[in-house]
C-alpha cells in the first residue's frame, strides 16, 4: 500500500493563495500570503500562486463568455442608451454576480448601486437567494468532475494546524470572506 504524503505547511499555504484568489477573497490572501512567508515560500513562489489563481480565473471568465455567445445566438448590440435604460437590472445582475463569485472587493459597491437604483432589500435578498441556489448546482457540477476523476476525501472545512499555516487558518475564520467569515 502506498503510503499519504501530506503536503507540507508552504504547500498548503501557496495552495491556499490560489484558492483564496480564485475566491476573490482579498483578507484570506492577504493571511495566505502571510502564512506562506512565515513557512519559508520565497517571493517568485508566492507569485506564481497568484498569478495562477488569476490566470484560471480568467480562463474560467473567457469560457464562460464564448459559452454565453454560444447559447445567446445571435448577439445582440447593447449600445448606451440600452445600458441606461437598463441601469436598474444591470446593479441588480451585478450584486448577484459578485455574491456568487464572492468578490467582497465590488459587493459592497455594488449593493449600494443596487439600493440607489431602488431595489428593495426584500428583492435584492430574493435576488442573492437565487443567485445561491445556482451557485450550489455549479458547485454540485464542480464536485461531481472532481468524484468522476476519481478524487475522493475533500473536505470543505479542512482543518490545518501545524507550523505558519495555522494563524492564517484560525485568522482566516473570521476573514470577512463568503465563506462565513466575519471581519472584511
């Protein structure tokens, strides 16, 4: 039988910034990159992770887009004076959008649009809700690729609590992040 090999607290930790990147979890990467110093990663690793992270980012973005215009059809021209007429359900769409990609950097920014273009609290809730719900069918598609690869045992809350990564791990419980996190 082969033996686990762990990944060691600079593993995790540089594993840590990708995640929190592709979150959009600024405080987390903030912790992360913190953690992976006091691990002992250098400063071309530290990088590296983020630069990953915004790279698939921006991969996932650019599908999805060529997705969107394959589905769509024919595309439609959105010229400004659409987009002002419009400006009511584009705060609305954009709210949702940041929530479920958990951009705390727009969320705030975009709620306040949101409530200046008078949706109700009621209505952008009803929104978020929605937007949660789709968000959890994406993530129950993600975990199923995951399974049929043949990848099992992840945890959704790992616990880590060795070496540097532990204070970027407990800090990071109270982050601010959309994950639960209290503290932006």
């Amino acid at each position: 039988m082969t033996p686990v090999v762990s990944l060691t607290a600079k593993e995790r930790t540089l594993v840590g910034i990708g995640a929190a990147i592709a979150s959009g979890c600024q405080p987390c990467t903030a912790k992360y990159v913190q953690g992976a110093r006091s691990a002992g990663a250098c400063e071309r690793s530290i990088r590296l992770a983020i630069e990953t992270a915004l790279t698939e980012r921006q991969k996932a973005t650019d599908a999805m887009a060529a997705w969107a215009r394959e589905v769509q059809g024919v595309v439609a021209n959105v010229d400004d004076s659409f987009r002002v007429e419009k400006r009511r359900n584009t705060a609305l769409i954009a709210t949702v959008a940041a929530h479920v990609i958990r951009s705390a950097a727009t969320l705030n920014g975009n709620l306040g649009q949101a409530q200046e273009q008078g949706w109700s609290n009621d209505q952008i809730a009803q929104a978020l809700s929605l937007g949660q719900r789709v968000a959890g069918a994406a993530q129950e598609n993600v975990e199923s690729i995951v399974t049929r690869a043949g990848i099992g045992g992840i945890d959704a809350h790992p616990s880590v609590d060795d070496g540097p990564l532990s204070v970027a791990a407990q800090a990071q419980s109270s982050c601010g992040c959309a994950n639960g996190c209290a503290d932006a």
